[in-house]
C-alpha cells in the first residue's frame, strides 16, 4: 500500500519532468549569425610604408625589395615585420570582425605577449580623440577576432598591424547590410622613425602603445616606423633609403644599439647623408633610454655616458658646420625616474611608451611648426 497522500499528484510531476527533459531543442529560438561580408586591406591599403606596393616584396614589408642584400640580412628579415602599419575604415556595424594570418607561428615573446607581437589592434574616433576599442588575442597564425555590443552609429576606425610578425594576409569583416568605406593612407609627408627593438615595439603590450603610435595619433601625422630590434645602427646603406622618403620629419633614435665608437664613426656621416639629400626637412637626434637598473650598475652607466658624449660631439660638430634644423632630446628622462618605465630593464612598457611619447611630443610639434 502506497503511504503518499498524493500518489497522483507525484507520479503527474514525475512523468511532466521526464517529458520536459527529453524534449528536443526548438530550432530557430535564437537569431541566426549575421552573414559577414569581407574586405581586405590589401584593396585600398596602409599607412606606414615609405615605398610603392609594387616596389615590395610582400605586401605589408617595410622596406622596398631592392634592399634586400644591399641592408644586412638581420635588418632585412626585421623589415618583413609590420610595425607601425596601420589601415583605416569608416563603418556603422555593431559587430566587427579581424581576420589575419601571421608569417610565423612563433606569437609571442618572454618579454612580450601575443597582442603585442602578433596582434591587430582597434582604435575608433570619438569626437576627435582616437580610442581604444579591442585587440586580437592571436594563439597561432591564424586569427579571427569579434568585437561585439558595439554603439550604433558611423564611425572612423584604425587598425594597427603587428609589431613583431610579418602580417601575410588582413581582413575586416562587417555583417551585410552595414556600411563599409574604405579611407585610403594619407598623402602627407610622414614622420619617420630611424632606431632599434624600442622604435620597433618592444615591449609594448599591443601595436598601439610603442611612441611612434602614440605620436601618430597626437600629431594626427602619418608615421613610417622603421625600428630594427637590435639592428639599429646607423648604417649608410640604411640612410640611403632614409633619403628616398620625403619625411615631415626625421627621428633618428640608434644609440641603445651602439658603442661609444660606433656612434663616434657613423652619427655624423648619418645625419650629414640625410642632410644632403633632404636640406630642409627637420632631424631629430635622440639619446638612449636610460636602463632601469642603471643606478645601481656601474658598466652601464659607463655605457650611457660614452655614447651619448660621442652623439653630442657630433651634434655639436654639425651645428658648427653649419648644418641646420637639428633637434637634439636627451636621453635620461625618456622613461621617466622611477625604474618602473621598462619590461626588463631596457624595453619599455606601456607606460614608459607613454613617457617617451611625452618628451618628444614638444621637440616634434616644434620641428613641425605645429607649437
């Protein structure tokens, strides 16, 4: 005999649960994906490069094909990077999409993440100020990022290719039906950024945050970026491209690459090779960075003071001479004085980028007539 005094009342409940959880999933309950529509960059292209794609080995190299073999081979495996090469776009979608392939599976670097290494960072304008929207979160090659929940509303966005990878291939996608208007890369003269891993984007957290980026957006000036991790030094072959770019400005930033003696034999001859061949346009000579550590390591210190005698011996030299529109920015306080400016002692962080772009944003907006 059944004790229950609702044995009715429990076996309906049971045998309705049982049905609920055997029913079938009901199809069509949520809104079916977006179709996207795809543009690539490839079709109206970046900002960033000093030469014609067709002058290019790759699409988004830095240097033309003819350097290679004329620059060292380290100098020319850098300029595959894409640092500093960004694109830009008009779009009214609330979903928009990053699909890029990298040359290398190699992503990220112990003194550096993925994002910053390998991925494409976004940028949108708002009421004149460029912000931060999202960057993509590469785990091999391959990448497609989604950004969702955005406002509604037209908006100009920027894209900025990776730092430390060779970007094989770049696309936008936006859901059909939104609008999608490419902006070609500006025409006016660039600032061009000369120097070593630092110009480069070490150790920045994503393409957005190394000094040229920075710099770029305040200046609302396009920028060539060709920093060279570890192989900035100087060299002729190097300034002979240099001379092929007709620069707004030039910054030259090698010292953190080079010796006492380097700096004695080649500044002078660099910045006298520049202005030859550019007499007007504005040189901007910057010292190294100060290491975190410096203060507490005597060699270093040492290393700080012979190079940056050996730069102003040559800059003195020159403005003896009589070469003009030359801007010289001491190196000590680039990244501020509390030690904290830098990754691992010699690459900056977010926040020494931050600094850096700080004591060169005057010095430029001088040499540019923008005061």
């Amino acid at each position: 005999m059944n004790d229950s005094p609702f044995p009715a009342r429990r076996g309906f409940w049971t045998a309705a649960l049982a049905a609920l959880l055997f029913l079938p999933t009901l199809k069509g309950s949520e809104p079916p994906a977006p179709e996207i529509v795809w543009h690539d960059v490839a079709d109206w292209g970046v900002e960033g490069q000093g030469w014609a794609p067709e002058d290019l080995k790759a699409r988004y190299d830095r240097l033309p094909a003819k350097a290679e073999g004329v620059v060292r081979p380290p100098v020319w495996s850098l300029s595959r990077h894409s640092a500093g090469l960004l694109c830009r776009f008009n779009t009214d979608a609330t979903t928009l999409m990053v699909r890029h392939t990298v040359g290398s599976d190699n992503v990220a670097m112990p003194h550096m993440p993925a994002t910053g290494v390998s991925g494409v960072d976004l940028y949108a304008l708002d009421g004149g100020k460029w912000k931060w929207v999202e960057v993509s979160r590469p785990k091999s090659a391959e990448t497609t990022h989604t950004v969702t929940g955005l406002d509604p509303g037209m908006r100009t966005w920027m894209a900025y290719l990776p730092l430390y990878n060779s970007t094989v291939k770049i696309e936008i996608g936006v859901p059909k039906g939104a609008v999608f208007q490419r902006i070609a890369p500006r025409k006016e003269k660039p600032v061009v950024f000369y120097g070593t891993s630092i110009t480069h984007g070490a150790s920045a957290s994503r393409p957005g945050m190394p000094h040229p980026a920075i710099l770029g957006r305040r200046l609302n000036k396009p920028v060539i970026n060709l920093g060279f991790s570890g192989n900035g030094k100087m060299e002729p072959e190097v300034g002979a491209l240099l001379t092929e770019i007709d620069a707004a400005v030039y910054v030259i930033d090698c010292l953190p690459n080079m010796v006492e003696a380097e700096v004695a034999e080649r500044a002078e001859p660099l910045i006298r090779q520049l202005r030859e061949a550019r007499p007007d346009t504005p040189i901007v000579m910057v010292e190294d960075r100060t290491y975190a550590n410096t203060w507490i390591m005597k060699a270093k210190r040492e290393r700080h003071a012979g190079s940056r005698s050996a730069f102003v011996r040559a800059y003195d030299s020159l403005v003896k001479s009589g070469v003009k529109g030359l801007y010289y920015v001491e190196g000590e306080a680039l990244l501020g004085d509390d030690t904290d400016g830098t990754t691992d002692g010699s690459h900056p962080n977010d926040l020494g980028f931050m600094r850096q772009a700080d004591v060169l944003e005057p010095v430029l907006r001088k040499a540019l007539g923008m005061e």
